[in-house]
C-alpha cells in the first residue's frame, strides 16, 4: 500500500514524522492519524450550500460500513489505485481516504482543483476517484485529461446534479460513471446511477443494507448502519420504480408556489441547462426564490457572467422556456462564492448580490 500526498510519498506508520506548513496536508494528516489511533467519532460540518452549515457527530462503525458498501457495489479491491482529489475536509473527500484504509488502496491525494490529471505526474494510473460535476466538465474538455479518466475502473461524481448535456457527453467513454446520492449526515452515498454504457439507468439503485420510505410529503426517509440505525427525514422528493429503484426529482423547498403555478426549481435548471450549453453558454447558474409583492414567490435567475450578456440570455429563455418557467428576476454576478467542497454556496451568492 502507497500513498502520496501532493507527490510526497508518506509512510502511514510514521505520520508523526510528517511536518508541512500546507493546511490542506495538515488537515489530511490529522484525519488519517486519527483513524489510525481507531478514534472511534468523529465531527463533520454540512456542505451549506442551501441550508445554514451544521456539525455533526458521525461514528467509526458509521463510516466502515458506507465504505464497505462502495467498495462492494463498485466491485473496488485491495491494491487498487485510488484518486483523491475532492475537499478531505468533507464528508466525500473523508471517505475516500476511509476507503483508502479499509481495503488498502494505492493512494494519490491532491487538494481539489478543476481538472486534477493535470497536476499529476505521467506515471500513476488510477482505478478509482470521485469528483464533482465542475471537475468532471473540465476533465472532459481536455482530450489528455478525458483519455485518462477513461483507463479508470470507476468514477463516482457528486456534490451536485449531473446536468443531461453533461451526461450525453459520457456516452463516448468506456469507463463506467456514477451518479451518487447521499449527505453528510447518511455518511456520503447511499445509493449510485449508473450514467454512461448499456447499463446506464433513469434511477438510483440503493446500497444493500439500507431501509428507505416515503414520508407524507412524498419525501425520501433512510434508515441504516450509515445512519446509526436511526431515521434520517430528507427534504428530497422521491419516485420509487422497484423496491430499491427510486427516481430523484428535486428537493421539496424548492417548489415554488407563484400566483399559483407550482415550479420545480431542478426540473427548470435541468432545462436552462440544456438551453445554454446547446448556445455555447458556459457560465454556472443557478435559480432561487424571490419574494414577489404580484405574485407571492418568483423565479430569479442568477448567472456567473458578464452583464453584456442578459439581454440575449433572457430572449432565449423567453424563446424557449413555457412563460411560466421564465424567471422573473435576472440577476447577473462577477462571481459566485463556493463552499469549501465546491459547490455554489446559493445563500451567500444571493446575500452578496441583493
């Protein structure tokens, strides 16, 4: 077993030797020190990119056994080489690293940047890695990057929905992808889609060993060892297909109620989405609410890019979009502010462009 951290080979029996000024390196340090000494909890902050960023407590027992289920649905064996190059401050980042110990990976572990094969050294070869769809689109545009993701065994992407032009995009690899679903507090995924190949699936097929139901509201509930055997309410809105089939279709405070016509913020975006890449648009967006004084909650449209733009951007979606769907508000940034994982931080995004 080998692991490098930022091209700098460490030997796990001798982390207390191991000095960096680097916080990224620290705090990788830290955690896998502490696995090592079997610390039996450990505290995790939510991502907060919607919702106020929480702690919470998570056990060893916990993260065994969503590493466990990983490496079981992904077929993912000892001495396998593994590509960390996600936030390890995280929950996803974190599990790749328990991944990692459990089953006794080959290691190469960067900090998260945009397209991670670029930094790396021509003579490792990976497996197995996980990235968000931002790292994925990047990797993808680069034909030296994509024919490395390619030679891998295994790719799982999260921290955020894979867009439809995104997925079409995958068709031409051999290298199975995955979308996953899952948060911090269920201890990463519990359940993956298969986005790519003749296998490729609408829906997300759930781990062995967890329960799940609907709520009243149509909302997901998960039960399992992730969750320590508790009942974990989601806010996700859910359709099931088959016992351990469901399809995700968006968060329920995400519906806006304007003048009455009910709105699916995911299902929208999915279609901005596709509306813009066909354009040659590459900017990142997102939609929210707005209160409205006519209409009582309103679509607003928020855009990293340049203001030249707007008035283009807002005659294709009048074009294209039902007159419902066309956000009402059109807010365009310089930048967008990112949480530490690296997904749009909406709440701040929006404070800091009212």
């Amino acid at each position: 077993m080998e692991v490098y951290l930022n091209n700098r080979k460490i030997e796990l029996e001798k982390l207390d030797l191991f000095t960096t000024s680097d916080e990224y390196e620290s705090t990788t340090i830290t955690f896998l020190k502490d696995w090592l000494n079997y610390e039996d909890i450990f505290y995790l902050k939510t991502s907060g990119s919607t919702s106020t960023p929480k702690v919470i407590e998570i056990s060893r027992e916990q993260m065994e056994a969503s590493a466990r289920a990983t490496i079981k649905a992904l077929k993912l064996k000892s001495g396998d080489r593994a590509l960390i190059c996600i936030n390890t401050n995280m929950i996803g980042g974190k599990m790749m690293l328990v991944r990692t110990l459990i089953e006794k990976f080959n290691a190469y572990i960067i900090p998260p940047v945009s397209d991670p094969f670029k930094s790396i050294p021509e003579k490792f070869e990976f497996d197995f890695t996980a990235i968000v769809p931002l790292q994925l689109e990047t990797i993808l545009n680069n034909p030296e990057s994509s024919a490395k993701l390619n030679k891998l065994k295994a790719v799982i992407v999260g921290g955020a929905v894979v867009s439809e032009s995104l997925k079409s995009r995958l068709q031409n690899l051999t290298v199975p992808i995955y979308s996953t679903y899952g948060m911090t507090e269920t201890v990463s995924h519990i359940a993956l889609k298969l986005l790519n190949g003749p296998e490729q699936s609408d829906y997300f097929k759930v781990f062995d060993g967890i329960e799940t139901r609907v709520d009243s509201r149509g909302c997901l509930e998960i039960k399992g060892t992730v969750t320590n055997n508790q009942w974990i309410i989601t806010n996700d809105l859910v359709q099931f297909h088959s016992e351990r089939e469901f399809t995700w279709l968006g968060r329920i405070d995400n519906i806006i109620n304007s003048g009455g016509i009910k709105l699916q913020i995911e299902s929208i975006e999915n279609k901005i989405n596709t509306i813009l890449k066909d354009r040659n648009y590459d900017g990142n967006f997102f939609l929210s609410k707005n209160a409205d004084e006519k209409l009582g909650e309103a679509l607003a449209f928020y855009y990293e890019g340049i203001e030249t733009q707007k008035s283009e951007i807002l005659q294709l979606l009048k074009k294209e979009l039902s007159k419902y769907e066309v956000p009402r508000y059109i807010v365009f940034c310089k930048t967008f502010e990112y949480t530490t994982s690296g997904k749009i931080d909406k709440l701040m995004t929006i404070k800091n462009n009212k």
